[in-house]
C-alpha cells in the first residue's frame, strides 16, 4: 500500500502552518520546512523514515534554497512506487498578505533580495511561483478563511471518509471570580445570581458536590432553571461547533470563590451533556485554593 504524501506549498503568508496543523490533527505525519536534499530521499522511500505511517504532509517554499530549481524534479515523482503525492497550493491577494505581515511583524523570506519592500517581494514571489501553481492538484484561496475555515475544507479534501470525525470534547470549568477568569474560557457564565450557601452555617464547609449543597439550591428554585436554560444554550451550540470540526470547547462557570454554586453547576451539566452523548472533562479550578485557605 503506497503513502498517500500532500506537498504543501504556496505563497509566505498564505497559512501553510495552519494547514498543517488541520493535517497533523488528521493523523498525518508532519513536515515543516524540511531541506530539500531531504525531500526527494522522503518521497521516493517514505517508508523508510516514517515507518507504517500511512499519511504524509510536507510543507516545501521559497524559504528552502533551490526550491525553484528542484520542486519540479521533484514533482516528477509524484507516481513514485511507494507513494502517491498531491501537491496543495495555497495563495491569497496581495492586500490580505500585506496585512498579515503587517500583524505578524514578520519578514518576508525574499525582502532582502528586493530592498527591503514587501509588495515587490509577494509579487516576484506569485511570479516565480507561477509554474508551480499551474500544476497543483489543489488549490486553496484562503484571503476571506478563518483559522476554522481552513480546518474545514482541509477535511473536507483529506479526511478519510471511513475514519469518524473526532468528537468535541466540552470542558467544564468552575472558578472564583475573586481568583480571575480561566484563561481560554470560549463561553463564560456569571451564576452568584443564586442564593449562597456559604452563607449557611452547616454548608459553608461544604462544596457543590455534596449532596446538601445540591440539594439547597435545587430547592431555591432558579438553580434547575439556569442549568436547564444552560443545557438548551449549549444543546444549540454544541452541534455548530462540532460543524467546523473543533476538538475542544471550553465552558468557565463562576460564583465568587468557585465553591459551592459554580462546582455545582458543572457538576450537573456534566452529568446531563453525558446523558445526551456528548463527552465531558470536569475541571474545579479553585477548590483547592478555598479548601486549603481553611
């Protein structure tokens, strides 16, 4: 069975990385800027440096010297006995270049050869990769994609049809806003709108997953309401996100210290996501600290 090999490459700028990325997540073995006296022994034996590996992505530019001058011998092997190479050109306009070298601080890899002016090094960079472009099995114009965007059409085009997209995992993070907010946080939800146990003289040492914490709010009334509004909330999100194939969604709950309301919360809205099939991680990041402060 041949090595199915994507041969990334394109304009500087037009997200190489990033596609990458979207492969390494596809279970594809990874190669970034790999030197091209390298290459050429890779293709034509990939078995004999990536071993049983089956899938490989290699992302070859202007940044290896003689790229010009060899990626078309190298292309020639893309029928190579052991394995079958698709080369994936990615380009963007000329503006969304500027602009994201202008955010990156970054150097083009042929301003020095062009006086320092970065216009004049993307277009004699379009313009020596002209031929290269003409025969790409794919092409990606990626000026209007979001970092989701790409990781979208990438499986779409790579993915193997017989391997089941990945599952979103949904993290659920209680906290203390006296602590600060979790960093990462993609949704974050106030809950010291409900009545606070600590204000309970036999609850107070207690946190929300003990029962008789749980069981004082649940009986507060707004408590079953929030989580069943939360549990519609994310009922509605979670099947969106997991559209544009992300692998994680973290979901921060905050009470003032992070030991009674916001625990159990989480507590609860892992237990009904699991019972909908979604998987759950349960994270009490400040527990600890309101358990040791005693």
């Amino acid at each position: 069975m041949r090595v199915e090999v994507a041969l990334i490459t394109g304009l500087s700028g037009s997200g190489k990385s990033s596609v990458a990325k979207c492969f390494e997540d596809l279970g594809y073995f990874c190669v970034d800027n790999l030197p091209l006296s390298l290459l050429g022994p890779l293709l034509r034996s990939p078995r004999e440096h990536v071993g049983d590996r089956d899938r490989l992505a290699v992302v070859a530019d202007v940044r290896a010297p003689g790229f010009i001058d060899e990626i078309p011998r190298l292309l020639d092997l893309r029928d190579a006995q052991e394995s079958h190479l698709t080369l994936l050109f990615l380009e963007a306009s000329d503006e969304t270049l500027v602009r994201r070298f202008s955010e990156t601080r970054r150097r083009h890899p042929l301003t020095r050869s062009h006086s320092g002016s970065l216009i004049d090094a993307i277009v004699e960079e379009r313009r020596v990769l002209a031929d290269l472009r003409g025969v790409a099995d794919m092409i990606f114009d990626t000026s209007e994609w979001s970092v989701h965007e790409i990781r979208r059409q990438v499986w779409e085009r790579f993915a193997d049809p017989e391997v089941a997209s990945p599952q979103l995992v949904v993290s659920l993070v209680s906290f203390g806003f006296k602590h600060g907010i979790p960093y990462g946080s993609d949704l974050l939800f106030d809950v010291r709108f409900l009545s606070n146990p600590y204000f309970v003289a036999e609850l107070r040492e207690l946190s929300g997953r003990d029962l008789p914490v749980q069981r004082f709010l649940m009986e507060e009334g707004d408590f079953s309401e929030l989580v069943e509004r939360m549990l519609d909330f994310l009922s509605f999100l979670l099947p969106r996100y997991a559209e544009e194939k992300r692998s994680y969604l973290s979901v921060a709950v905050g009470c003032t210290g992070g030991q009674h309301r916001s625990v159990a919360v989480c507590e609860r809205l892992a237990e009904l996501l699991g019972e909908s099939g979604w998987p759950v991680r349960v994270e009490h990041r400040d527990l600890d600290k309101t358990q040791t402060a005693k």
